[in-house]
C-alpha cells in the first residue's frame, strides 16, 4: 500500500478513549437540542416572550449536552468501528432516553 493511500481522516481526532470525537457530538446535538427547543409550540406558562424563548433556550442546550455525554459514551464503546446502522440506533436511543429524563424531570418539578 502506497503511503498517498493511507491518509488520516479530515476532522481532528479530538479526545480519546471514551471522549474520542467529543467536540463535534457535543456541538450536533446543541444544535439538534437548541432549533427543536425553540421552535416547539408548547405553552410554557411564563408571560413574556422573551422569557418563553430564554427558558426554551436553556432547555434546549442542556438537552444537548446531556445527550452528547450520553451519545459519546455510547458510541465509542458499542461501535468503535462506526457502522452507519449502528450509529443512528444510537442517536434515536440517544434521544429517545435523553427525551424521557427530561420530560420525567419536568413533570416532577
């Protein structure tokens, strides 16, 4: 094999280990958590609508973050060799129980 042949991926290997590629989940699923989190037509209770975006907002980035923890932990130890079928398994998994903690958590406070 030729050495032109073996080229390193073209995103930083960031983290290792179980953080490995940390950065570039955390920052989909902030992305992913925060335009779901504003754009949902729920009736939060708060008057203003600045406060109603503000909380949304607040709502939306923890999502993010404790989803991308959950999904880093989860990808790099069940699928180290990142097959596609797995990796969106774990995304809706992901979402699915990172879904029910926030909801369970909501409803009891």
């Amino acid at each position: 094999m030729d050495k032109s042949d073996i080229s390193p991926p073209p995103w930083p290997q960031v983290g290792a280990g179980l953080w490995t590629r940390w950065w570039g989940y955390l920052a989909r699923w902030l992305v992913f958590g925060i335009v779901v989190g504003l754009f949902q037509p729920v009736d939060d209770g708060v008057g203003e609508l600045w406060q109603r975006m503000s909380l949304r907002l607040a709502l939306g980035a923890s999502f993010g973050v404790v989803a991308a923890i959950l999904f880093t932990m989860a990808e790099n130890t069940f699928n180290t060799v990142r097959v596609w079928w797995k990796t969106w398994l774990l995304v809706l998994l992901t979402w699915a129980v990172v879904k029910a903690l926030f909801v369970t958590a909501i409803a009891l406070v």
